[in-house]
C-alpha cells in the first residue's frame, strides 16, 4: 500500500481517525486551557509544565497494571467507554473554585485511563490496515494529530482571548463526547485479539517478554528518552513566552507534519532506516539555541524545524512491529505509547524544576543537550555487539507465553 488513496478506500480507517481526530482536538485545547488557568493561579513553571504533561506521568501506572487489556478487551467498547470517561473527568475540572491539588488528582486519573488508549488504538489501526499499509497508516495517524495540534492550539490561543479557560474546557468535553460517538457508530465491534482475562500478572509477563528482545529494547529506548526530553523543551513554552505559546505549539505541529509526510510518503521504504538517527538529532539541535533566549519569530521556527525530527519515530515503531508477533501488537504498541508518555511527564518535570532554579530558556538547553547525547549513546550501543557475540537484531525472538487455563475467554 504505496497512496494515500488505498489507505482511504480501507473499511473503517476514516472513522478511525475521525474519532481520534476529535480526542485529539480535546486533548489539545483542554491541555492549553488548563495550562493557562494553572500559570495564572500559581505563576509556577513547573507546575505550568505539570499541568500539561502530568497525565504522562501516570503511563508508568498503566503500564504495570493494565496493558494486557490492549489485546484482551473489545477495541471498540474501550475506547467507547474511555472516552466518556475523559469527557466526564474534563468536566470536572472546569468547575469553578476546584483547588489545584484537586486538578491535578484528575488530570493523573486521566493519564491512567490514557495509558491503556495507546494499545488499544495502535492494536485496533493493526487490525483495519494490512502490514504493508502500516507505516504510510501510521503516518497519516501522525500528521493528522500535527494538524490537530497546528489547528487545535491556534485556535485554542484565539478562544482563550475570549473565552474563560473553564469555558475552553466544558468546549473539549464535548469534543471528547463526540470521538465516543463516532466510535460507537463508525467502528466495528470486534473480539480481544488475545484470549485470557486482562490480569497485573499478565501485563507483566508479557511486558517481560517484549522487554526481553534486545532489537525491542534498544527500539523503545530510542522510541522514549530522546524524543521524552525534547518534549520536556515543549513544556516550558508557556512559562517561555506566555503570550505567543500557542504560535510555538502551532508551528511545532507544522514541523511534525512535514516530518511524517517526508517520511511515511516521500522516503522509499530501503533508506527509512538510515534516517533513524539524523532525524532525532534534529530533533535535539535547535533547541540548544535557545540559552540566547531568541524572539518569538526565531523560536517559532526552532520549534518547527526541531519537531521535524519526530518522524524518527515511525523508522523505529517499524523495526519495533517487525520483530514482534501479531498477538502482541496491541500491547507493543501500549507499551511503547506509556513509555513515551512516561518519560515525556518525567522531562516536564525535570524540565520545569530546572526552569523554576535557572530560567525556562536554561532548561530547554540543558534538556536538549541530554537528548543528543543520549542518542549518540544508543547508537553507539547499538552497533556495539551483544554479551554472546551476535550482531544486535540477529538473535532470534523469544517464543509467546503460554496462556495459563486459570485465564479464560474476558
């Protein structure tokens, strides 16, 4: 599957991303809005940071406890119902005099909801898309949420102008409401690709046996930590420059965009791999520029240009697909998605408690200077051969688990 023509004449994958789309309009202006709401509350960078990447922090919750139920539930009745779930729990959280504390108990109850969606939407896109179609699917996933965020936050600047940040919010609740609907109507209902009941101890035997491929590791490592800490440069464009952070958010996405339609559309698939690792030092390199503290204009371009590096991630979300087995593709995927969002909630952290002791220009330099050396760790680690003497990537895959008899049909 080479056009984007085929990947629309594919039952179910237009109202697939039209659901996502709408998720992701209300995750983009909710995140704004309650960003917002906390910098004027506590004109605090790091809880600023926190109030926009904390959900992420609670990824590491769900990974321990709930992704066996990305391949062991129905896909559409749990993206039904987690939906409903955020409407509701973004809602709540437009009500006048919450406290912060309380806003924040929320917004971690979300990332653990969030955390099983990344499985069960990854899982659900391997299923409507044939294997040849996943990395140009993917890459639509992706620049579909570039434009959702190029859009949802431009817009999400222009109604904050206008409107209460409450009122942002109650607006992202309905949008959330809506993704529910469009997955109830436009998607198939379809059996749990796994058998076995959703279990702690099943998410945690089969994490250890994705975990235990050394292609895999290196895979989700490259996947996490550097594109986790440049992330960490993204949460502190509030605290940066208040008044234009929607702009930077908004040309981020373009670059994300462009990055994701070079990738999936324009590279032939054999030169993919070669990009993997110039493609997350560009995503590291302009922002070390930003100890200059540069302008709106020349810090809206860094951030595009930066974000084009993102791309690295389909190269790597490919060679993390090969070398996993289908039964096991909801939750690679939902592994893959907590850890990302896991480490992009620990760089915002990091990244805000830097901000709060230096300034938010500092950090941003320091954390993209942590990006790039990390990479050149891993590809240093990566060519470097295993403890037996094999080439890495040569050692053969570990065969799946044994469903256990106490573990019946969910």
């Amino acid at each position: 599957m080479r056009s984007y023509r085929q990947l629309f004449r594919t039952p179910e994958y237009t109202p697939f991303l039209l659901s996502f789309a709408a998720h992701g309009a209300a995750q983009t202006i909710s995140g704004l809005a309650l960003a917002t709401l906390v910098h004027r509350a506590t004109d605090s960078p790091l809880l600023t940071a926190l109030s926009m990447f904390g959900p992420q922090l609670a990824q590491v919750l769900g990974a321990t406890f709930l992704l066996s139920g990305s391949d062991r539930l129905p896909p559409r009745s749990t993206l039904f119902g987690m939906e409903l779930a955020f409407a509701a729990a973004t809602a709540v959280m437009a009500l006048p005099g919450l406290p912060v504390g309380a806003v924040f108990g929320v917004v971690l109850l979300q990332g653990l909801i969030a955390s099983l969606g990344g499985g069960v939407r990854g899982g659900l896109m391997n299923e409507i898309l044939s294997k040849e179609g996943y990395v140009l699917g993917r890459s639509m996933f992706n620049m579909l949420w570039g434009l959702i965020q190029i859009s949802g936050f431009a817009i999400g600047g222009v109604l904050l102008t206008v409107l209460s940040p409450r009122t942002c919010l109650l607006l992202a609740a309905a949008l959330y409401a809506a993704s529910a609907l469009v997955t109830r109507l436009g998607l198939t209902a379809r059996p749990p690709r796994s058998s076995g009941r959703p279990s702690v101890a099943a998410t945690w035997r089969t994490n250890a046996l994705l975990w235990s491929s050394r292609p895999r590791r290196m895979a989700y490592l490259g996947l996490w930590v550097p594109n986790g800490l440049v992330v960490g440069c993204d949460s502190l464009f509030v605290s940066y420059d208040p008044r234009h952070a929607g702009a930077l958010f908004a040309c981020g996405a373009v670059g994300m965009f462009a990055g994701d339609l070079a990738v999936g559309r324009l590279v032939p698939p054999a030169l993919r791999p070669r990009l993997d690792i110039p493609l997350r030092l560009l995503l590291a390199a302009p922002y070390l520029f930003f100890f200059l503290r540069p302008g709106a204009v020349l810090a809206a371009v860094a951030s595009a240009v930066a974000s084009v590096g993102f791309a690295a991630s389909l190269v790597l979300q490919e060679r993390l697909m090969s070398h996993t087995p289908d039964e096991l593709a909801g939750q690679a995927l939902g592994l893959n998605s907590a850890g990302m969002l896991t480490m992009q909630g620990l760089s915002a952290t990091v990244a805000g408690s830097v901000a709060q002791l230096t300034s938010p220009a500092t950090a941003m330099t320091v954390m993209a200077a942590a990006s790039a050396v990390v990479t050149l760790a891993l590809a240093t680690a990566a060519r470097r051969p295993s403890s037996a003497g094999r080439v890495p990537g040569s050692e053969p895959e570990p065969p799946a688990p044994a469903e256990q008899p106490a573990q019946g049909q969910a």
